[in-house]
C-alpha cells in the first residue's frame, strides 16, 4: 500500500527540512559526544547518563526516518496558485463563530502542519474540513468533540 500522500505549504516543508537538517548534522553529533562521554565514565550498567543519551539517540533517529517519510511523500501547495473563490489548504480564512461572537483567523494547512495554538488548523480537522469549499458570506456547520459550531465565512486571503 503506498503512503499517504502528506500535504504541505512551501513554508512547512522548509521548518522540516531545517528540523530534518538540524538533527542530522548537530543533533547526531550532540548525542554521539554524550555517549561518548558517558562510555568513558566506565560501568555503563549502572550509568544513568548512558541510558538517557542512548534513548535520546533512538529518539533522533526515529525523527529523522518519520521526516524523510513526510518530505518523500510531500505534495507542495504553492500558496500564490490557489484559487481564494473558495477555501482550500494553503488559504487563510476570517470566519465569525456565531456562539461566541468573535472573528478568528485561520490558516488551513495540512495535518503535518497543523498547530492550532498558532491558529493553523488542519484540512483534516472538524472545522478545518467544514471549511474546505466554502465560499466569503457561507454559514458553516462543524461537528466537533465539544458540539457543533457554528461559523459564518468573512474573507478568504493569502
């Protein structure tokens, strides 16, 4: 079966390559100089820094296969091409949520990049996917854990 294929904008699939980068070249070293240290305090049986360098390792390398599975199956959203008639992955959206009152805006990403603490949700997201195809002025309807909410579209921009 292939991968799923993994939906990104031009400025996500930079923060992985940079992460991917990172982990590479100054992580791998970082780590290999703790083991090394910790091999050189003797008994590693018993030798607590050791055990925590050597998870730390299995915790890189985990990572760095995990991005370069994400960025082999990556497909780019050129943010500037996209249509802004309707919202799709790469739009950002003002939309009014009708319970509390209050606009919000929203960058629709792809669930790698989703960080809804950063108001970057996912096109695979109740709300997110509630959004997708809608047009400025549609009422929204999207079934979340807490309920449905209720939003009204405002504007679509880059």
């Amino acid at each position: 079966m292939p991968d799923k294929k993994v939906i990104l904008t031009y400025n996500g699939l930079r923060e992985l390559e940079d992460e991917l980068q990172n982990l590479k070249v100054v992580r791998r070293k970082d780590v290999a100089e703790k083991i090394k240290e910790a091999r050189a305090q003797g008994d590693l049986s018993e030798n607590a820094e050791y055990d925590a360098a050597k998870e730390e390792q299995g915790e890189i390398e985990s990572r760095i296969v995990e991005l370069e599975k994400i960025l082999k199956n990556a497909e780019v959203i050129d943010e500037e091409e996209i249509s802004l008639d309707t919202i799709s992955v790469g739009c950002k959206v003002k939309i009014y949520d009708l319970e509390f009152e209050e606009e919000i805006d929203y960058a629709i990403v792809g669930s790698t990049e989703a960080d809804p603490l950063k108001y970057k949700i996912s096109n695979e997201s109740p709300v997110g996917s509630a959004l997708i195809g809608s047009k400025i002025g549609d009422l929204v309807e999207a079934e979340t854990p807490n309920g449905v909410v209720k939003l009204k579209v405002l504007d679509i921009h880059r």
